[in-house]
C-alpha cells in the first residue's frame, strides 16, 4: 500500500457514508449495496491511476447523470466508455478492472452523450485531465430515479468540501468549469477556474473548442499523462 492511499479510502470513505433525507438524491456509493461496492472499487482504481499519472488539468462537472456516473461510480463516464475504455489515453476498460453494476431498470441504459463527446474529445486531444463533480451525487427528481436536474445551491455547498480536498490532493495546474453550475461554485468557495460550455444542450462544438483552446494554449505541459 502507498503513502497515497489513506487519501483515497478517507475520500471514498466519506462518500458512503453521506444521508440524504429525501428520494431526489441518489448516493451511488453508499454501504449495503453489491452494485455501489462496485462503484467505489471503480472510483478508488480511477483515482488511484489518476494520482500515478499526475494530471496537470481538473475538469470539473456538475453532477452525476443517470446514464453515467450513477451507474459507473465515475465522473461523466457511462458503461460503455468504462467497459470498452478509451485507447488513446490508456484508461478504463474491463482488462484494466473496472467492472460493470446490474442495477434493476437501468439494464438498457449504456452510453450517454456528455460522456460520448467529453471522452472523445480528450481522445482526440491526447489530454488525460481528472475530472469531478461540484455535486458528486445523483440529483434526480423525487422517486424518478431515471431522471437528472440540476444541483441545488446547498448540494454544491456540500460537493464544494469534496472539490477542495480533491484540488489539495491532485494540485492540477489548471483548473477547467464545464458549464454554470461549475463555474458558479468555484467562484463562491475561492478556487480559480477558467470555463467552458457544458456540451449538453447543443452544447458540443462549444464544448470542444474551449477545451481545445485551453489545452493548446495553456502554459504547461500535459507530459505527466
């Protein structure tokens, strides 16, 4: 075990033990459920590479969708980029462990189309950035667990405590706001971020230029990846 361990485990840790009194907040990861230690076993191999490869960007989302993270454990990666992984980058794939869940419903749920074009446009890019939620947690409407909304102000809050140890933890040179939420939430807590469109919503040629832009353009190197 490495001196980077207790970090991750007291992460995950702090992740599964989170309540939420109402049925319009998932916790994927919660304890109890063989589909959410499948979860935190692809969150913790996610991280753990992430921290060997020392990235110099984060990306930071805004939550947890249905068809993705809900699912995976994983920031914006549904099951079929976790299962078939990305080759340009070198990351996720069953090969590398990361393992499929068999939530009751969701069975005919694989792709989503944020994780589609964010995992393909760093695909093309060559660029291997962490990435994050301000709100690590699936928002949905009440009872409709197959649905997405948008964070509220006191779930950001919340999801802002995880973003600041994962920034103290990872030290990313740049610091990338996809979409308002994002942006909205660093700002309120202090942490400096450049921003790019969310690619939902019509959102992708948007989406790709910025982060092209940025990654092209930044002063640092992505050599670490």
């Amino acid at each position: 075990m490495t001196r980077y361990a207790p970090f991750i485990d007291d992460l995950i840790h702090d992740l599964a033990h989170e309540a939420f009194p109402h049925d319009d907040v998932f916790n994927q990861y919660t304890i109890g459920d063989s589909n959410n230690d499948i979860r935190r076993a692809n969150l913790r191999r996610y991280l753990n590479i992430m921290r060997e490869r020392q990235p110099t960007y984060l990306l930071v989302m805004e939550a947890p969708g249905y068809r993705g993270c809900r699912l995976t454990g994983l920031p914006v990666t549904s099951r079929k980029v976790m299962l078939e992984g990305v080759p340009e980058l070198d990351i996720f794939g069953e090969a590398q462990g990361f393992q499929n869940v068999s939530d009751t419903g969701f069975e005919n749920v694989h792709g989503e189309q944020s994780a589609t074009i964010v995992w393909q446009t760093l695909a093309d890019l060559k660029v291997l950035p962490l990435i994050w939620n301000t709100f690590p947690f699936h928002p949905c409407k009440a009872n409709k667990p197959r649905s997405n909304r948008r964070p509220r102000k006191p779930e950001t809050t919340l999801g802002s405590r995880y973003l600041h140890d994962v920034v103290d933890y990872f030290k990313p040179e740049v610091i990338v706001a996809v979409g308002n939420v994002a942006e909205e939430t660093m700002m309120s807590v202090g942490i400096n971020c450049l921003k790019v469109r969310h690619p939902a919503q019509g959102g992708k040629q948007d989406f790709v230029a910025g982060v092209s832009k940025i990654f092209t353009t930044s002063k640092v190197s992505d050599d670490k990846t």
